[in-house]
C-alpha cells in the first residue's frame, strides 16, 4: 500500500495494530478521523491517554476499575460467599449483562498455555487460592470457555484448592465446546450460571 504521506503511513500502521484492524480498515478509520473536527480526535486521544495511564485494577478480584475497589466488590449487596472465576474483564461484562449472579468475580487475567507461554504464575491463580483460605468464599464458580486450555485452568485451580473447605461448580454446557462466553447469548449464559453443576461432575463426564 503506497501513501502520499509519512503522518498518515504511521497513523494507519499504528490503527491496523489493534485486533480485527487490517492495513484498509485502519486506512478507512484514520481518513475519516480526518474529516472530523480536531476537537472530536483530541477526545478520543485524551480517552484513551486517560485509560492508559489511569486505569486500576480492582485489588480484591483484578477486574478494571477507576479506584482500588470495583464497584462489584465494593457493593454490600453483593453474595461475598460466592466467587466466579473468569478469563478477563469481558467475561465480567457478559455475565452482569444476564442479571442472572450476584456474587463476586476473580479475573484471571487468561488462560494456562504452555503454547503461548502461558503458565500459571503469569496468572492470578496464587491470589484465589489465599482469598479462598481466608474461609468466606464459600463456592467457586469456573466460568472459563470450555477449551482445552480453560480446562487445564479449571482443573489446575481445582487441585490447588485440595483440602480447603470450598466448593466448586462449573458452568453448564448449554455454551458449546471452545466457545467464549462474551458470544453467548445473555440466556444462554445466565441458564449456564443457574444450572451449573459441580466440578466432580464434570471430570466424571469427561
């Protein structure tokens, strides 16, 4: 792709760095930021600026938060014996979106993957394991997408927890094998939730 322009060859490389964003996408985006007034661009910079270097991490379940506690985990309302474990904060977002649960979270921050490097001290696993001794949670939800991967995770959690007064539950499988939970549908997902069975149930099923 040939540009007239080293400003604009840079802004476009930088746009087609973001996921699902190819060289033409990102040319289309940064032509029509163009056209816009310069105060709607200098916006969308701030914002991102902002988030950037002013995005927090909730200290008690890692989700994203503008101060030390998420507002989940700071609302009294909220089932603090119950804890649901997830991948990332689109998880989160997916699962509040059913109304359907009303305990906590723990953010994960991914996936056990020995082919992408992935192993379980790149995650918050130590963290759950030393909440949940702490004796108040008193079931753990697994709601990592049912990939191989998420398996090893949920299974590698599950052994870490031997010997600790918790239960522990998956999701049902209405959500197909390998898909991720921000794709279910909100009823699917929260029947996934209400229905979820016992995680010895479900190394039996396998």
């Amino acid at each position: 792709m040939d540009f007239s322009s080293k400003l604009l060859e840079n802004a476009v490389y930088e746009m087609s760095q973001l996921p699902g964003i190819g060289k033409r996408t990102a040319l289309r985006l940064v032509l029509h930021l163009l056209k816009q007034p310069g105060e709607q661009t200098e916006r969308l910079s701030n914002a991102l600026l902002h988030l950037r270097n002013d995005i927090k991490f909730c200290e008690n379940c890692h989700n994203i938060s503008d101060v030390a506690l998420c507002e989940i985990c700071a609302n009294p309302k909220r089932d603090r014996s119950l804890v649901c474990v997830v991948e990332d904060i689109r998880d989160v977002m997916a699962i509040e979106n059913t109304s359907q649960y009303r305990g906590l979270y723990h953010v994960l921050g991914g996936k056990i993957s020995p082919m992408e490097g992935v192993g379980p001290q790149d995650l918050t696993i130590a963290s759950l394991v030393e909440k949940t001794k702490k004796g108040e949670v008193k079931e753990l939800i697994f709601a990592l997408s049912s990939t191989m991967e998420g398996d090893t995770t949920n299974f590698y959690i599950y052994k870490q927890l031997k010997g600790l007064d918790v239960s522990t539950s998956t999701i049902a499988r209405g959500i197909a094998v390998g898909d991720e939970l921000e794709y279910a549908d909100e009823v699917t997902l929260g029947r996934s939730i209400l229905n979820r069975i016992p995680f010895e149930g479900s190394l039996k099923a396998n």
